[in-house]
C-alpha cells in the first residue's frame, strides 16, 4: 500500500466563505459553514482522481495550514475555525474511508495555555482522527511563540501522549513582512526541530512520535554546522555529546523535497526508517517539471529510482513507517 502521510483538505470554497463571515462578525455569530453534501462529495471526489493518477493508495488529511488562522484576533473566531475544517476532514473520511484518515488540527492561539485545545484533541479521538497538526509558530510571524522544546508546551505533549496521538509539525500561514508563507514553513520547521533536540522533550517524553514536514525545514541540509556545535566546546557542546545525526533519528520525516539529491540526501542521513511518503499533492508542488513530465509532488517515481533502496527500505518509507508512527491508522485500515 501506498500511504501518503501528508496531504491537506480539498474541500468547497464554502468552507473559506465561512472564515469570511467569522472574520466579518468578529466571531459573535459562529454558527457551521454551509457544505452541502453533494459539493464535498465532487471535492473529495477530485482528490481521490489525483491520487488515483499518481498510484497514491492512502492519504491522511489535514487542513491547509496556511488557513489555520492560529494568529486571528479575536481568538474566540479561532475555535470555530478549527472545528469546522476537522468536521469537513471527517465527512471526507466518512466519504471515502478506504482512502482517507484524518490528522485535526487544535485551536491553539497565541498567549494562551494549550490547555484550551484539551477539548478539541479528545473530541479528534473520539472521532477517529489519526494524529494532530501543530503550528510551532502561533503568532503568525507576529510575535514570539515558545519554542517546542519550552514548558508552556509540556501539558499538550503529555495530553497527546496519554492518546498515543502522534505530532505533525507543519508551519502555518506568515504575517512577516520579511517572509512569504512558503519561506516561513522552512525556518520554523528547522527550527522545530533544533528547540526540541537542545531540550528535555524526548526525555520528558520518549514515547512521543513527531514528523516534521519537508524533510526537516533546512536541518538535513545543514548538518556539518548543527554536527560541529553539537561537539564544539566553546558553543555549549563537548566532544562526548551524542552526536547530531543520531540525535536526528529522535524524529520522523516525510518526503515533501521537489529536488531528488535532496530527498536522496535525507534518506542517507536518517535512514529510510525514519522518512514516511508524504507528497502534499495536490499543493505549491503541483506544477510539471520540464526535466521529467511529471510534476515536482510526483514523489512515487522518484523513491523507486534510489537504486541505493532495497526492496525493504521502499516498503518502510511507503507504508511501515506510516503505520508505525500513526498507530491509530491500523485500527482505521482493519475496520
């Protein structure tokens, strides 16, 4: 089986259009958005064409992050928000079961405890949902969230744990003026992962299960600088520290890189066990590559290509890990 383990909603415009109306009333008059069943159905209809064209068996959705609004003010819009975007994710799934499982998003905002997500991440339980998505930065590029590895988080990551949920990182929309949204999802998913290795969190935590998007932000790509701080004295490290490349194999990655010697790169570094398929197709990757035909978020051919891969290690990347990280999904795909 072929699973993509990051891939976001395809839905209505009507689901935007309520946005709209939140952000027009100030969140006083939430009520639900308007989707009608047969305007899902030819959405959620659409996605599966595309993953049928490309041999993708399997998608865990999620909402588009760079609508998650994490940042909207007043933040009692926020919650609503979020809400509606994992109801129509759970309408997709119903729709197509043998296709789709759903990762939620929370209604985390800004200066506010994540406990206020508490209700949102047992209600995703309840429903099914495989996992959850975390924006590290919750201000938008607006103002300082606590990085991953800080406290203000510790009751979220011991609440997920307690539900065996695992934690899809993926950066959000960007209100800087120095970065578009695409750039933001870059650095904060690098540094994602460099707050939470210089931390106590997989300490604290060992049994949490985190994926970071995009073959880790800049991290892999980077690794003689993060390897020589880790060992440098004069930086805080020490030469008997745990070196950086092992430290990485903490997290899970997926296979969202468009350029194949970088995805090629990442398998080498981390290992094949630790990078999951995922294409965000249909997304910013969706357009044709004049080298290959083919567009640059057709991940599948470029995976079986590695001649480097064994049989073994395609298997890993296309389905085990994916089972492995969202233990949830083998309940779905056996019911």
């Amino acid at each position: 089986m072929i699973i993509d383990a990051h891939a976001h909603l395809v839905a209505p415009d009507t689901l935007y259009a309520y946005r709209a109306l939140l952000l027009a009333n100030g969140g006083y008059h939430s009520g639900s958005p308007r989707i009608s069943d047969d305007s899902l159905a030819e959405a959620a209809a659409g996605n599966v064409a595309i993953m049928d064209k490309v041999g993708t068996d399997f998608q865990l959705l999620s909402p588009r992050p760079f609508h998650l609004g994490s940042s909207m003010q007043p933040s009692r819009m926020l919650e609503p928000w979020i809400r509606a975007n994992n109801d129509t994710i759970a309408r997709t799934v119903a729709l197509h079961p043998t296709r789709f499982a759903g990762v939620g998003a929370l209604p985390l905002s800004p200066d506010e405890p994540v406990s206020a997500a508490f209700a949102e991440v047992d209600r995703l339980v309840e429903a099914g949902f495989v996992g959850v998505l975390i924006n590290p930065d919750l201000h938008e590029g607006r103002g300082a969230t606590p990085t991953l590895g800080d406290r203000y988080w510790y009751p979220l990551w011991e609440r997920l744990v307690e539900h065996d949920l695992p934690i899809h990182i993926h950066s959000a929309g960007c209100y800087s003026e120095r970065e578009t949204y695409s750039e933001h999802f870059v650095t904060e998913e690098s540094i994602a992962v460099l707050s939470m290795l210089r931390s106590e969190v997989f300490t604290d935590f060992p049994s949490l299960r985190v994926m970071i998007s995009h073959g880790g932000g800049s991290v892999p790509y980077q690794i003689g600088r993060w390897q020589a701080e880790t060992l440098h004295p004069g930086l805080g490290g020490s030469p008997d520290s745990e070196r950086f490349e092992v430290s990485l194999r903490r997290f899970w990655f997926d296979s969202v890189l468009h350029y194949p010697p970088s995805l090629e790169l990442l398998l080498r570094l981390v290992g094949s066990d630790r990078v999951l398929f995922g294409t965000e197709k249909p997304g910013s990757g969706s357009a044709p590559n004049p080298e290959t035909g083919r567009d640059f978020d057709d991940i599948r051919p470029v995976i079986e290509g590695f001649g480097f891969l064994t049989d073994a290690d395609r298997q890993a990347v296309f389905e085990d890990n994916a089972l492995t990280v969202f233990p949830a999904l083998k309940k779905h795909l056996a019911s």
